[in-house]
C-alpha cells in the first residue's frame, strides 16, 4: 500500500516524501488506518518493521485538528527505555517537521529543569517513560487530562521491567474516552490481562509470528569450553573484516564495562551501555556508535529493543539471554531496513538450557560452526543436539527452572492478519 493511499494530512505527505518513503510496510498498512478511525489496537510485528510510523503518523494527523484547551498533552507515547523513548521522539521530529506543533520527552537521567521548563508550557505530544512521568505526575507538574490518545511502545517489555503499576497509575490519569494504541512482541497471560484493562474492544494485528525470525540474518552457533575460551573466540571473529559495526551482548553491567574495557586496550574502537550508565553517557556512547567512531559496542539488553543503528553488520551473543524473546529482539539490531546480517551466538553446556528456550521459540535450529584450531573440548549435554544442529530434545540442567517457551495467546480480540484482510 503506498503511503499517498492513507490520505493523511499533505504536511504529513510532505515529511513521508522527504524520508524517501513510498511504500507501507505491512504493520503500517495494517495499524494506520485503523489508528485513524479511532479504533483501539493491539499489534505485533518484528523488530524493524516500521512500527513507530504505524503510530506516529495517525497521531500527527490527530494532531491537526484543534483539541481541547489545556497545557497537556493530547498525545502520549510510554517507553521501556530511554534510549526507545529518543529514537520515537527523533521520528516525531523527522515526520512532524511541517506541521506546527510542540512535542517533548520525559525520561529518567535528564536534569528536572529542562523537563519542568517545557510541562509550564502548552505542549501537544509528550514520549516518556514510566518512572520519571510517574514522578512529575505525583508532584501535580503534568496534567493527563487532556490526552486523546495513548500509546504503550514495547508494552511487553514495561512488563518485564516491573512497570505495570505505573502504566496502570498513568492510564488511570488519562480520560476514560481516549484511544490506546498497544504494540507489543509477546502476548502472554499479563500481557492479555493489561490489554483488557485499558483497551475497549481493540482490533489485534498480526503481522508476523515468532517462528518467522528474521529471514535475512545468517545464525550462527559456536560451542564454547569456559570464559577463556569464548574470549580466543571473540577475538578471532573481530579480525573478519566484514564487520564494520557490532553489538556484542553480555549478560551483566559489569561484564559489560569489563569486556568493553578489555577490547578497548587491544586497539578497538570500543565502548559500553548498560542502564547505570547517566543519560548523558549513553547519548554519547550512541552519537558516537551513529557517527562510527564507536565500532564494538558492548551492552546489556538495554540496547536489545529501540535501537535503530543502520550500519551494524553483526550481533555477537557473548552471553545467550534467557529469555527467548530477548534474542529475537537482540539479532535484529542487525539485518535492518532490506539489509542483511550476521548474529553469532556463543553456548557452553551450562547454556544450553537458553538455547532449547530460542529454538524451541524460533522453530529454527542455529546451526554449529566451528573455527580450525579453537574447536571446542566438550559438546552440548546428551540428548540436547549435534554438531549438525540437529537432534533430540534438548538437556536441561537438574535443578534449574524452565522458563520462557513460545508466548501464549489470548483470546477474545479481533484478529486481523494479512490473509484476512
């Protein structure tokens, strides 16, 4: 569907045809039409698939109209993160940039005065994150009264991250009459449950399932013995020179910091980002990854979600997640907009419960490589698979609990897929 077929406003036009776009993607040809008749909406889609657009446009088209008098916001969008919180608010500026009106973002480890100067003011789109809205909501600086339309980016993610009070708290604060737009990757039992407080028979789009996992990106799977092991392997893998940016997951903060400050002392253009690091720190840390002076960047999974680096090649899982979901989330950092890419996974037999997780998620076996001359001394538990990837179920350590698995869906919502429409 072409974007000149949604019959926004010719501001709105304008914008799409300077960012070079023509043609919707499926969510967005799926989520904006709905979005702009008014109807309450639960979407899925994979990471990079044009989700932001889907609800920003309809919220800027709302925004043409007059609304009610009043300094709040008639647009709220809710992130996980700051860094998604940046990103959602940089496509409000690219898109919205003919259009007048005033937008702004309110998010943890930014100075309050910047914050308090733009709530004293009209102000018509605001992108935040749960903590820091709650904490201006409370001291009565920011007035909800006026929102028309709600969105929860990343809604299974404020979840994980023990925020549902607080989405619960700030939805209470909006007017019962507004629309709520729910884009989430997963839609388990808490999922389901927060959809039925805060949505009125919503629409359910979805474009894609977990077991179509990013088609353009190669998998790879290295066994490794130990620690040291996976450091000889990473090192030989950084000397490929296709890699011309990387994210290399760990699993801490402070194996993060530790591994970045490693590579960084054997001459690498590395750096790291977790969520300890201030606000300022991170912008930094992501200005310089954008601009390519950063080339290895080292993180935890607050850069699994929200972040759209065009230029990274590869995705190193120096340490597997253990949710599945996290390594869907964490390779699509790369093989972004058509391009293609490189995920490679480390696993030693003490991970192999994680890896039965994203295979059993996938519907995919991520076939074993190995480098001549750093073989691996042992193998997978007995029973997990073989080196060809494939095998029986997979082994799962005595004593450890079984977590994550492929989501659950609930019923009781429209559906709406491509082949029905």
């Amino acid at each position: 569907m072409l974007f000149t077929e949604f019959n926004l406003h010719s501001s709105i036009q304008k914008s799409i045809a300077a960012c070079g776009y023509t043609e919707a993607t499926p969510i967005q040809t799926e989520a904006i039409p709905l979005a702009q008749a008014g109807r309450d909406l639960i979407a899925s889609a994979q990471t990079g698939t044009g989700k932001t657009a889907a609800f920003i446009l309809p919220a800027l088209e709302r925004l043409v109209k007059p609304g009610l008098a009043g300094r709040g916001p008639r647009v709220l969008v809710l992130t996980p993160t700051r860094e998604l919180a940046i990103q959602v608010a940089d496509s409000v500026a690219r898109y919205g940039r003919f259009l007048r009106f005033r937008y702004g973002t309110i998010m943890g480890g930014v100075p309050y005065p910047e914050q308090l100067r733009m709530l004293r003011q009209p102000v018509d789109l605001i992108v935040a994150t749960p903590g820091r809205l709650i904490d201006h909501l409370e001291r009565g600086r920011l007035d909800l009264s006026r929102v028309e339309l709600l969105v929860l980016d990343e809604a299974d993610r404020m979840l994980d991250m023990g925020f549902t009070d607080a989405v619960d708290q700030i939805a209470a604060a909006t007017p019962q009459s507004r629309q709520t737009l729910l884009f989430t990757a997963t839609m388990d039992d808490p999922m389901a449950r927060l959809a039925q407080r805060l949505l009125r028979n919503p629409e359910r789009i979805a474009i894609a399932t977990p077991k179509t996992t990013h088609t353009q990106i190669e998998q790879r799977l290295h066994v490794t013995d130990n620690l040291g092991h996976k450091y000889k392997l990473l090192q030989h893998l950084l000397n490929d020179p296709t890699i011309t940016q990387a994210i290399i997951f760990s699993a801490t903060k402070r194996d993060a910091d530790s591994l970045a400050r490693e590579l960084y002392d054997k001459g690498y253009a590395a750096a790291a980002l977790h969520g300890d690091m201030t606000q300022g720190a991170r912008t930094r840390t992501l200005t310089n990854l954008r601009r390519g002076r950063v080339k290895l960047l080292v993180a935890t999974d607050v850069a699994a979600r929200g972040l759209d680096i065009g230029g990274i090649s590869h995705v190193i899982n120096f340490d597997l997640p253990k949710a599945a979901e996290d390594y869907v989330h964490r390779i699509g950092r790369t093989g972004r907009a058509g391009a293609t890419g490189v995920a490679i996974s480390f696993v030693s037999p003490a991970e192999a419960v994680y890896l039965q997780r994203i295979e059993r998620y996938t519907g995919q076996k991520v076939p074993v490589h190995t480098i001549p001359g750093l073989e691996p001394m042992s193998s997978l538990p007995s029973g997990n698979r073989g080196a060809s990837g494939k095998g029986r179920r997979p082994f799962v350590p005595g004593g450890q609990r079984r977590q994550g698995g492929a989501p659950k869906t609930k019923g009781g919502y429209q559906q709406r897929s491509r082949t029905q429409r």
